[in-house]
C-alpha cells in the first residue's frame, strides 16, 4: 500500500460514495477510482507537457471504457475482446466532456486526455454519472489547470417525486431521464429524455440535481484541499497586445462595413475580403503571425456580433430575439420509401425516411447494461456538402452518433408499443443542407417521415434550438430561438429543446461559458416552448396525422400469441413444417419464445392471415365446430376426400358431406389440390371428419 494512498466518502442519493486516490497508476497527472455500491470506475487524465506545433485549438480527449468483464460476460464476436466503441460508450464520453471543456483556461493548446473505465457495474447503480463524478475529481487534483470543480448526477421522476441516481425498478417507471452536470454556482451540462413532461418539471428537476451537485463540489474541494497538486504555470496562447491594437485600429471600420448586411453570403464575402487586406497590410510588419492576426479579427467580429445582438436585439440575418427563420414542408416525397418527409428551416434543411421491418430486425446491444434490443433506430448523417464544402465521407463520427440520439431519445415517446404497431422502426436523417440546429431539424423532419409511413405516433414531435449572449461587463443576457450556425459558434450556448404539443420530450445544453442560473433557464425554456408550437404548427400543414394506410412497399405485418408449448409443433422437425408455410404463402416468420408470432409479407395481406391460419391451427387443440381453410391432398373416389388442415393434421370429408344432393363419385365436386372451407363434426380415435362448407376458387 502506497503512503498517498487516501479514502474519501460521502453520500450521493441515500447512498455512500468512497473515492479512493493514490494507490494506482501513479504516472498519470491525476487519477481516482469511485466507488458506489458494487459499481466501481477507475477516471484518469494526462496532460502533454507541451503543445504541439501548429496547434490553434484545445486538444481535449475524452473516451469512456466499458469493459464487459465488469458485468462478468466475455465479449461477443471472433476476437472475444473490446472492439470500438459502443453508441452509448461514445454518448458517455460525450456527456463528460461537456461540462468540463469549458473550465480548462482559454489559450490551454496541450493535448489533455481523460479515460474513463468501468471496473465493476452493478446494475441498479449505473456507472456514467460515477465517471462524470471521477472526470472531475481527477483534473481537480492534478496539476492542470482547470476551474472548477464539477458534479454529476443523473434526476428520475416516479409519481411526480424526484429521484437522485434511480436503481432499475424505479428507472423503468420513470417518465424523466435527466443527465445534470455543473458547478456549485451554475448548471454546465444538461442532457434528458422525458414522457412530454411540463416546463416547470423540468426545470423542477434540475434545480433538484443541482442541489445535489452543490454537494458533490463542496466533497471535492474538501478532496483537493487535502491531497490537490499545485497546478502549473502555464504559457498559455494569446494574441501580442501590439497586434491585436494594430488589427483593430485597421480594421473596425471595415468591418462593421462587412458585417452591416442581413444576407448569410454577402456578409462572409466581406469578412473574407476583410481578412485577406488584413494579412496584406501587416504581412511585413508583423511577419509570419498570419495566425495572431486572423485570431484578433476573430475576436473582433465575435465582439461586433454579440454587441448588437446585446444592444439593438437585432441578429445577424435580421430577425428578432424571439423570431424563428421561415419554414416549409414536405412529407411522402419518395415513391419507394415506407415514409420520408423534408424539413426546411432558414438554411438548414433535413430530409428523413422510415424504413418498417419485422421485429426480429431489431438493433442487437451489448453493453454493461447486458444484452438488449433497439426496436426503434434513428440514425444522423451531415455530408460535406451541407455546408458547402468538399470533403469525402466518413463513417459517422461522435457528433453523428450524439446527434442520432438526441433525435430519437426526442421521438421514443410518442412510439406505439409494439403490442399496438409490431414493427421495427428505422429512421435515417439526412442533411441536406446546414446553418445551425440541424439535430432539431433531425426531429422535425423524422416526424414528418413516420406520419407519412403511418406510424400511429401519440402525438408530432417538434424542436428548436435555443442561444445565448451574456455579456460579462453588463449582466446583460439576450436569449435567441433558432439560433443559426454563426451565432451558435460565436454565442454562449446551445439549449436544444423537442417535445409535443403538451410537453417536453428531450433536451440537451452545451454551454461556453461557465454556467448558466435559474433564471436564464427558465427563460430558455420558456420562449423555447413558444418557437416549439410555432414549428409545429407549420409541420401539420404539411400532414397532420399519420396516415391511414402503410405504404404498398412497407410489409404487412400481424402479431398475435399461441401456447409457448405449442411452438415446436409449428416449428417442426429440422424446421420443416415452418419452412413449409413459409414456401406455401411466401411470408416471413419470427415466433418468440413466449409464443409471440410476427407475421409479415409486402404487397399480399392474404399470404400472411393464410399462414396465421396455418398456425393457429397447428398450435390450437381441435375442438368439434372449428373451421379451417384447407387443401384436398387424397381422394377415394367412393368413399371421400383428404384435407390437409395443416402439417401433419389431415380430415376426411365423407362423400354424403359435400353436398345435398346425391353424388356418386367424389371428382364430381373435389379434386387433389382444391382449396376448400370445412368445419370439423367429429373428433374420433379414427381421426376427424369433416363437412364441406364452400370450394374457394
């Protein structure tokens, strides 16, 4: 046992929380291993000693590791080890980084890595908030600059009461899953999905886990007190005073010349044009620091902009605070697609599709949380030319994956249950084109696409990103709706806000600054639910429910259940009565082991009652008065005919039962291979006679 080694407990929703430091990977810049029941998640972080060349951006890594045989499960596929990450690995990582980014030292250009591993997972105690917790403790006491710090928690709601850090059964009942992260002043990270619940809950809910997190601050300052390194001095990048004095003298005018337009194009050709004088006047004076004088411009436009915004409340393409750009849109604009609809926003422009399977078609998960199924899938892709530029594409990366989910986190409420619709659900956003919120845009447009393919959604779902401009030196804060790309990239926030009609399915809050109080969000929240039922308003002009029938192309699908002990005899032997049935009425089948059956075929609803009849009959025990739509297999001429009721379940039609008139021989009514309706008279150990009731031709 190391002499740094050093245990610190406190407690974190009713439950006891250890962090344990000093002990292992004594080369890292700061590490910690937090522990809360059986979940354990080791946090490490490392910090370059110098930044490397060229670097104008802060490197900032985060990964969260999940190791299966912290669940005691060897991994799936050949190599039987960890392969890439998974989707909600990368989620996780997602969730760390964005509370603490904002907190490392502007100019910081180190390559600062955190890594994230869960050890030990119990599942009624989830490990992403321990990680969040551990990210923050770890950076806290090493020696990198950083300023917070941070707490994690993840708030349920269970019959109106809030929870902190829920166990399964109180997960599963839950109608809220809210991801919080912040200081002990100010809320930094905000991330949920929840069952259209109010704008007062919500913001009930944070300030809830906020309380919380205040705790967790004070707990790990008290840590940092005790065991905190001296951070380092840091040479950190900052444009010279005398060129940034020299760019701005130069340059402000011109500037609020190119700036003093309201069209998107127009204004970046006069920037551009700004820039390029710029670099020409100085290239002798201040040789070879093209970088310090783009970075002063940038600083100058990012002051020009925010200024008046905060000032006049006039945005850059003109409209209002409160002001959301012009939409249009368009639902069933493939012909082959199961539903598509498009989303025009501004400039920013989503086209979606639904594509309905069979419920064995399903997305397969392996994870800590176990092995699972994602019924319902929505998938993000923004190629290059969205926003004009020409690069070639690339398997999705983590701001895809993150904006996938947040869209279908937003819709997963309003999908029937598939008692009620036995689909599987895909969803693929394409952006078309990009000026800021194209995740909303995501969600706007996939509500069209499900409509449009019939999905009997609870109600549409639509979102709107929200921003923000503190001014530092005033308090002055002037929140915008629909926040396009340029105020997104020179603002304070981005608060992304879907939900219904009646309340709020999703949200997700990146943040620059350090926080943000009770007051900005409930404001946020507040002129976000208006620009909400504006959008929405537009959407159902297009469609305003979903359709009544499914598309041609989508398949046909029934589901209903037989006796779980009756599925081998549907199955058959090595398959063969299942594929039988399958080769008769060209359908696909999936039973279940709880005897749910998923019938489904495209463009032939006969096919598919035919083989449900098959296989009710198959699995039903056969009562006198059942009727069945059979085949005639054999005949005795004299005596009468061989139906097949279905495999392996054969009844004979007596010659004096198929008519009533007198009949000499059966091929004056039947023939081998007639399809024919029959009722079942009698059930004997001779076997079962039947009666003719219609020849079906």
């Amino acid at each position: 046992m190391t002499e740094t080694y050093r245990v610190f407990k406190t407690t974190l929703g009713g439950r006891e929380l250890i962090v344990e430091t000093g002990k292992y990977c004594e080369q890292t810049n700061g590490s910690c291993i937090v522990r809360c029941g059986d979940t354990a998640v080791m946090v490490n972080v490392t910090m370059a000693e110098k930044a490397r060349d060229g670097m104008d951006y802060f490197p900032l890594g985060v990964d969260f590791e999940e190791k299966m045989y912290a669940i005691g499960k060897i991994p799936g596929g050949f190599k039987k080890r960890e392969g890439r990450a998974s989707d909600k690995a990368i989620l996780t990582s997602r969730l760390i980084d964005r509370p603490i980014r904002p907190l490392f030292p502007k100019g910081l250009f180190n390559d600062v890595i955190v890594i994230a591993t869960a050890l030990s997972v119990e599942p009624d105690i989830q490990p992403e908030p321990l990680a969040m917790i551990g990210s923050s403790i770890a950076i806290s006491i090493s020696d990198i600059p950083f300023a917070g710090p941070t707490g994690s928690v993840v708030v349920g709601m269970v019959d109106g009461e809030y929870i902190i850090n829920p166990d399964c059964a109180q997960r599963e009942k839950s109608v809220l899953t809210l991801n919080l992260a912040g200081t002990k002043d100010a809320i930094m990270m905000v991330e949920a999905g929840s069952n259209e619940i109010s704008d007062d809950e919500m913001v009930g809910a944070i300030l809830f886990g906020h309380e919380e997190i205040k705790k967790l601050c004070a707990f790990q300052e008290e840590i940092v007190k005790e065991i905190g390194k001296p951070k380092k001095e840091m040479e950190l990048y900052h444009v010279p005073e005398e060129i940034d004095k020299a760019v701005r003298e130069y340059a402000s005018e011109k500037l609020d010349k190119a700036l003093d337009t309201f069209d998107r194009k127009t204004r970046q050709d006069g920037q551009d044009a700004v820039e390029k004088d710029c670099l020409e006047h100085f290239a002798t004076i201040f040789e070879g620091k093209e970088r310090e004088i783009k970075d002063s411009l940038y600083y100058l436009t990012k002051e020009k902009v925010r200024a008046k915004i905060t000032n006049t409340g006039i945005r850059p393409d003109g409209r209002k605070l409160d002001e959301v750009r012009k939409i249009w849109c368009e639902a069933g604009v493939l012909p082959r697609v199961h539903g598509s609809g498009v989303f025009t926003r501004g400039m920013t422009q989503v086209m979606s599709t639904c594509t309905l399977g069979m419920l064995n078609e399903a997305q397969k998960l392996e994870g800590l949380d176990g092995d699972s199924q994602k019924r319902y899938m929505h998938q993000y892709n923004m190629p290059g030319y969205a926003s004009g530029e020409s690069r070639p594409l690339k398997s999705p990366g983590r701001r895809e994956i993150g904006h996938g989910a947040l869209a279908e986190r937003a819709l997963e409420p309003v999908i029937p249950s598939p008692e009620e619709f036995p689909y599987a659900i895909r969803i693929v956003s394409e952006v078309l084109s990009s000026n800021g919120s194209t995740s909303q845009g995501s969600v706007c447009g996939s509500t069209l696409a499900l409509m449009d393919a019939g999905v009997p959604i609870k109600a549409p779902v639509a979102g709107i990103a929200m921003g923000l401009i503190k001014d530092e030196a005033s308090g002055k804060v002037s929140i915008m709706s629909d926040i396009q790309g340029l105020e997104d990239f020179l603002g304070d926030m981005d608060f992304k806000v879907a939900g219904t009609e009646k309340g709020i399915t999703a949200i997700q809050m990146d943040i620059k600054i350090k926080g943000i109080d009770e007051a900005i969000l409930r404001k946020a929240i507040a002129q976000a639910n208006v620009g909400r039922q504006h959008i929405l308003s537009k959407m159902l002009e297009a469609i305003d429910k979903p359709r009544a029938q499914l598309s041609k192309w989508a398949p046909t699908i029934i589901s209903f259940n037989i006796n779980p002990e009756k599925i081998g005899d549907v199955v058959g032997k090595q398959g063969k009565v299942i594929n039988k049935i399958i080769e008769e009425t060209g359908v696909k089948i999936d039973i279940e082991d709880n005897g749910t059956v998923n019938i489904a075929a495209v463009g032939n609803a006969e096919n598919v009652e035919r083989a449900k009849a098959i296989i009710l009959s198959i699995a039903k025990d056969l009562e006198v008065g059942d009727m069945f739509l059979a085949k005639v297999v054999r005949i005795l001429p004299k005596v009468g005919a061989f139906c097949e009721l279905a495999p392996g379940k054969d009844g004979l039609i007596h010659i004096s039962k198929m008519s009533d008139r007198r009949i000499e021989s059966v091929e004056e009514v039947l023939h081998i291979g007639d399809d024919v309706k029959v009722e079942i008279i009698k059930i004997g150990e001779k076997g079962i006679d039947l009666k003719l009731l219609e020849i079906i031709k």
